[in-house]
C-alpha cells in the first residue's frame, strides 16, 4: 500500500515537469514559433497603453439603444417639419420676376441660337415678325398679316404676294396654314435650300418664374439688327403666357423662346398694356400647349377662319358631318342603351340578392333585365350603324363634291371614311350579335330554373361592359365630327 501511494504522488510532481520542460514540449519549439516575434519597440507600447475594459451590462445598452431611437425620431420629425415648410413657402411666397426658376442658357448662347432664323413677313396688308420652325423654310407669324379683311363677301381671303426677310435677303413665300382666332400662320419660303430654324419646344414650354426671351426683327431694321426683350414669366395657362419686362415689346410681335432657346410662344399686335413700377405685360394667346397640336396641323394646310363664308362644296360636306354628329347626340335609343346597364341601373343590386334567391324570383328579375338590355344595345347599335351607312353613302356619292375641297380638307374626310368603313362593319355585327342575345336570354327565362347563379354575374357583367362600350362609341363620334375638324368647313 505504502508502495502505490508513493508511486502517485511521485507520478503527479514528474508528469506536470515532463510536459512544461522545453526539451519534450514540441509546443515550445521554436520552428513552430517563427512568426510570432513581436518587435520590443511594439512590446513597450503594448505594456504603456494596456488598459482593461469592463463588459457593458444589460441596463447599459438598453440605454445606450434608448438613446440611438431618440435621436433618430429627432432627426425624422426635423425632416419631416422641411418637407412641410418646403411645400408650405412653394404654395405661399410668389416667384420674385428677377429669379428664374432655372438658369438655362446665357443670354448671349440663346441670342446666338435664335437670332439666325427671326425673320419679317410682308405682304399687302402689313408686316410681321415671323420665325423658320424648319429646315426646309416654313416660317411661324401671325395671321392677321396675310389675310384680307374679313367684308363677309371674299371667300378666299389668304393672299397670295408673301415676302420674307431672312438674314438681309428676300424670299418669296406662300401660306401653307391659318388659324386666325389665334392669330398664327403658317408660311413657307419657297426657294429650294437649307435654311436655319429654331425647333419648337413641344414638351417643356415655359414655366412660371423661368426666362423667356422674345425675338422680334421691328419694320425698317430688316438689315440693322434685332430687337430683344426679355422677362420672367407670371403667369401660364393653356392659352396664354404672360411675362414681366424692363422695356417695351415691340408692336410687330416676335416669337418667344424658352432659357433652352425653344420656341413656345407667337406674340400679338395688342398684347402688350403697362403694369405697375413702369413695367410691361406681355400676354401671348399661344403657348406650346396650343402648337403641339396646331402648328403639325397648319403645316399640313389647315385652315382655320373667323365668320368664314363657305364654298357650296364646304356647306355640302361640312352639313354631312353636323348631321351625324347631331343625329347620334340626339339618339334616345344611345341614351337609353347607355343608361339603362351602368350606373344606378348596373346589376350590382341583383349580383348582392343572388345568394339569397331561394324561389327563384331573383333569376326571373334578372333575366328579364338582361332582356331588356339586350334588346336596348340591338337598338342603340342599330342607330350607329345606320349613321355610318348614311355618311359612308353620302361620301360615294358626293365624290366629285369632296374632290372640290382643299387638300387637307380632304385628307380629313380621308381619314374619316377610312374609319367609318371599319366601323360600319363592327356596328352591323354587333346589331346582329345583340338580336341572338336577346333571344338566348328569352330561353333561358322560360327556363329560368336550369340557369346557374354563375352564369348571371357573367352576363351581367358583360352587357355592363357593351353599354360601356356605346358610350365610347357616341364620345368618338362626337370628338370626331366636332371642334377643328368641323371648323375648316
């Protein structure tokens, strides 16, 4: 026992002294100790700086991360208190004259990029500033310089001497298009050869508080020099641009361009009337709102007159389009087919009572309205169709009457027939397709108790969208025959 005693203790001094000792522990090897030599130079900034770090405790860093979302709910309601403020002043505080909202080109850039295509428009009647939109010479001015005084007895009143002034050399010019209750013309240089223009600025216009420019080449400085003026706009609608100037315009118009130098506005004779502060108010009855539509228009030669009298062949033609237009806005089977499926009158009232239709009055109701319906679009589609057979026959036989009219008066009825034809087609199907419709739906009323609950909301939802479809149809028909397209009748 003695021995095994003195064995362990003997064992637990040597082992502990065997493992530590350099010469059996490979762990103190220095092979395996090369790269982990640390520079005395490092080893005495360890020791000077060696601090010790008590870990944060729980109560810590909740009120560390309470700390954290007080300060980010500050800085959101500090945001948020901006944004109010922004939109606040944008809706309050007017836009000083002398600060545009955007710096756009200089003065000098813009003058250098406009001033080459402001022409001067002379004919009988008087001079205007005009500009060339166009590389192959169509020039923008105003109307009332070259037309004939509206006696009520001319017919044509576009006149036929033009002369157009352009960089100190004279051109002659035709008018191609005439809107004269906005007072713009369209007139093209007929010599055949490159000129400069300034492009119309379709898309971003003028905005209030920005710079607008207007170029104008006044009667007698053809060879001197060009007039400018410019302002900062006050105020814009889809009519009308006005602007603040430090001098006066100049009595025979100008064109208006943008800080982009894009031409947005055609200035008028009696646009101008003192303001307050011995400033100008320069008001242009067009924007670029007007010519994103008109200007394609009136190079294409439309013609758009005040009181105009009319040719036999334009009372002809122009009376066809007002008869359909009337005929269809004065349908009361439209009316009635349109009514009669949307609004108060849809099916929502019945799809809510279906599922509580347990005799089958319901069904019966319903059916019967789908009839009803049914029998209301055939009539209401009858109606269209016979309107476009009417003006499809009409223009067959007023043939040599339309070739009589003006090219773009008849590019319009081109246009208008080709539709008609497409649409007579898809009105004579639908008035055949609603009289199968309403007898199907009479079927199924004598045998309202083999038709499912499914199949209602279907059709009800269908007729709905047919009635829907009517009224589109009498809208297009109406902005068809109506507005410029009758005007240049």
């Amino acid at each position: 026992m003695k021995k095994v005693t003195f064995l362990l203790v003997f064992g637990l001094i040597l082992v502990p002294t065997l493992v530590s000792a350099s010469w059996w522990n490979p762990l103190t090897w220095k092979v395996f100790h090369q790269n982990d030599t640390v520079s005395e130079e490092v080893e005495k900034i360890a020791s000077t700086t060696e601090e010790t770090f008590a870990l944060p405790t729980t109560d810590d860093l909740y009120r560390r991360i309470a700390e954290l979302e007080a300060k980010l709910e500050e800085a959101r309601v500090s945001l948020q208190k901006q944004a109010i403020i922004a939109s606040v002043i944008k809706k309050v505080v007017p836009v000083a004259p002398s600060s545009p909202v955007s710096s756009g080109l200089s003065e000098d850039t813009v003058s250098e990029k406009v001033k080459p295509a402001i022409v001067l428009v002379e004919t009988l009647v008087g001079s205007a500033s005009g500009v060339v939109i166009d590389s192959r010479g169509y020039v923008v001015t105003n109307a009332h310089v070259v037309l004939k005084p509206n006696t009520g007895v001319s017919i044509d009143r576009i006149l036929d001497d033009v002369t157009v002034f352009l960089s100190g050399k004279k051109y002659d010019a035709t008018v191609v298009g005439v809107d004269e209750s906005s007072d713009v013309a369209v007139v093209k240089m007929t010599k055949s050869t490159t000129y400069p223009y300034v492009k119309p600025n379709y898309d971003v216009g003028l905005s209030v508080g920005q710079k607008a420019y207007v170029f104008s080449m006044p009667v007698g400085s053809v060879t001197i020099g060009y007039g400018t003026v410019s302002g900062v706009v006050t105020k814009k609608s889809d009519a009308s641009i006005e602007i603040n100037t430090d001098k006066k315009p100049f009595d025979t118009g100008g064109a208006m361009v943008n800080d982009a130098g894009g031409f947005v506005g055609v200035a008028h004779n009696s646009s101008c009337k003192v303001l307050e502060e011995g400033k100008t108010c320069l008001k242009y009855t067009v924007t670029a709102d007007v010519f994103k539509s008109r200007i394609p228009k009136l190079i294409l030669g439309m013609q758009l007159f005040k009181n105009k009298k009319q040719t036999r062949e334009e009372r002809l033609v122009g009376g066809a389009l007002l008869g359909m237009y009337n005929n269809v806005k004065g349908s009361q089977a439209i009316d009635f087919g349109i009514a009669i499926a949307t609004g108060k009158n849809s099916f929502d009232d019945f799809n809510t009572k279906l599922g509580k239709d347990v005799d089958g009055h319901i069904t019966r109701l319903y059916l019967a309205k789908l009839v009803s319906v049914a029998d209301a679009l055939h009539k209401a589609s009858d109606v269209l169709k016979d309107q476009s057979y009417n003006l499809r026959t009409f223009l067959i036989n007023e043939n040599l009457t339309v070739s009589a009219l003006t090219d773009y008066q008849q590019s319009i009825i081109k246009g208008i027939q080709v539709e008609n034809e497409a649409k007579l087609k898809e009105y004579t199907a639908k008035v055949s397709f609603w009289s199968a419709q309403k007898n199907e739906y009479d079927s199924h009323l004598a045998n309202w108790a083999d038709v499912s609950q499914n199949y209602l909301l279907e059709e009800g939802a269908f007729v709905e969208s047919a009635a829907k479809y009517i009224l589109t149809e009498r809208e297009r028909i109406l902005n068809t025959f109506s507005g410029e397209n009758m005007d240049i009748f």
